[in-house]
C-alpha cells in the first residue's frame, strides 16, 4: 500500500472510531422530552420510581412531572398541549370519549383486585344500617359525583338488596367525611386511602367494605393517557413510556417499604400512614377487558348514553 492510500485507510479508520466512541454520548443526548401530569395519590408511585431509578432514561425519555389537584385540571392540559401524557381515573376518559374528545390510554395505572382494602363504605358505629339492604332513601358521601367510586356504590347497594336510585349523593373532600357522618349529613361515605386508613383507626366506624367488587374482580381504575393527535405524532415516546411504567409497576407492585419515603415526599403524606395501609396495586399490562366493565356499568346506571368497545380507548 503506497503512502497516499496508507493515509486514507488510517483516516478512515479513526474517523469509524471515533464514531463508535461518540455513538453512547450521542444515544445520552437524544432523550426525547416529554411532559407527564399527575394527581397527588398512590397510583403515582410507579412515576416516581421509573424517575428516581433511571428507567426512563434507560428507555431514552427526559421526563418532567408536573402535579394537579384533579383530572379536571390534568385533562384540560393534556388538551392544551401543556401536559404530554397524564393519569386520570377512568370516568373521566370514558366521558370525554363519548364527547368526542380523542384522548387515549397508553398504560394503565391504578388497577383493583378483589379483596384490595382501598375504598370502603362506612358508616358510624351507632348507625342504625346493618348492611347494604337497609340503604334505602339515605344521603351517601362522595369525594366525587359521577365518579366510579359513586357507581360502585351504586351497584353494591344494588346487588346487596338496598336501592341507590332512592339515595341522595353528596360531594365532601374526604377528610371531612367522618365529621359529616357524626354531624348526621351523611349516613354513609365512600373513603379512599390514605384518610381511610386514618378514619378506620378512630374506632368510630363500621366498614361494609370495598364496593368495587360489584363490578367485578379485576378493573383498571385509572390509567395513563394522552390525545391521538400526541400518540400519532410521538408513537416512540408513547411505546417507551409505556414500557417503563409497567416495568416500573412490576418493581414497586412488591416493593412497598423501599417506596414509602419517595412517596411521601412527593405527596406529604405521612409515611407512617403509608407504611399501615394497603398500598394501591399498579396495572403490568393494558386489556381491555379490565376496563370493559366499567363502561357497561357506566352505561347500566345512566352515566353514558351508550356503551362502546374499551378498545375505542387504547393507544393503538
């Protein structure tokens, strides 16, 4: 080889390593932004994981988290564009389809199974109610109206032998539901964790128990979702996202005590409260038919003015 072409086959040479060293910096650099919104609750523990521990850098995102007091607020930012991707219960999102307003799932978050203790009926220890048949014509608390808390109330009444189409709802923040009970302005509430745990350890209460089972053993409660105009635009944003929620899930779905100071300093819960309630169970998968329930249900009880497939609602 003369000395011209010894010179270019050196030059390419380092150029192709010089490549390949630059290859990982340049892999860091091209995260993908994305903007994510959540309430303050449980169901964002997965979130908080996949940030502290790296997974969604792992996956190439640059997550920043913005909180909201509710969905309304989550839901009008993801519309507006100033919220990428958010967590709203299910209600909301089978509402705003209905209205034509395109948002989709794209993981789920918070997902019931039988037996889970985070959403009971109570009633104060002198009340004259001794199961869900004496609930007839009674004023029934709500941290919110037309909610899947008050429709799973609705159905356990239904199936127990009471009658919820004589009841009057009511809408008080849940730390004030135990005074209105014992004031007499509500003659059962409908209490999430954490209060719940807080109100159960009163010892002035009887619990009836989580009236999510009147829909069924599994349903996903909440989910993670964004417009089709973002999921069709951002398609890998929307795939690398949602895998490292669920691998997140999978982590902290059996790690609870390693993720009590995470999330009680993002949220100001007491960790104390954290550690003695049972802790929300986040979805490692999105189907369907754990979300299908609840659109029935929602169209039995007059909550929608027709039903659809819950695959209508999923990110494709």
């Amino acid at each position: 080889m003369n000395a011209p072409s010894r010179r270019i086959a050196l030059a390419t040479a380092g150029a192709a390593l010089a490549s390949v060293a630059m290859a990982p910096a340049a892999r860091a650099q091209a995260l993908l932004p994305v903007h994510v919104g959540a309430s303050l609750d449980d169901g964002l523990t997965p979130v908080l994981y996949a940030l502290k521990s790296g997974l969604f850098k792992k996956a190439g995102l640059d997550v920043t988290l913005t909180s909201a007091q509710n969905g309304a607020a989550l839901a009008t930012a993801v519309a507006g564009g100033s919220v990428d991707i958010a967590k709203s219960a299910l209600m909301p999102l089978i509402n705003a389809h209905l209205r034509g307003v395109n948002f989709k799932i794209v993981a789920g978050a918070v997902l019931y199974l039988t037996g889970a203790r985070s959403d009971e009926l109570i009633v104060v220890k002198e009340s004259p109610i001794t199961s869900l048949a004496d609930v007839v014509g009674k004023t029934i608390a709500m941290a919110s109206l037309q909610s899947l808390d008050q429709m799973v109330t609705q159905a356990a009444i239904d199936q127990h032998g009471g009658n919820s189409a004589s009841c009057r709802f009511i809408e008080i923040v849940p730390g004030a539901m135990l005074a209105a009970l014992e004031a007499g302005r509500a003659d059962m509430a409908a209490i999430v964790l954490p209060v719940l745990q807080t109100v159960l350890e009163t010892g002035k209460v009887r619990s009836f128990g989580n009236p999510y089972d009147a829909l069924g053993k599994r349903l996903l409660i909440a989910g993670w979702f964004c417009t089709q105009d973002y999921a069709t635009k951002n398609p890998l944003v929307v795939k690398r996202f949602g895998n490292a929620v669920r691998e997140a899930a999978a982590y902290t779905n059996t790690h609870h005590e390693e993720t009590v100071p995470m999330i009680a300093a993002y949220t100001g819960y007491d960790p104390e409260v954290l550690r003695k309630m049972r802790r929300d169970t986040n979805a490692t998968e999105l189907d369907p038919k754990d979300i299908q329930p609840v659109i029935d249900a929602a169209y039995k009880y007059k909550y929608i003015t027709t039903t659809f497939d819950a695959k209508d609602l999923i990110a494709s």
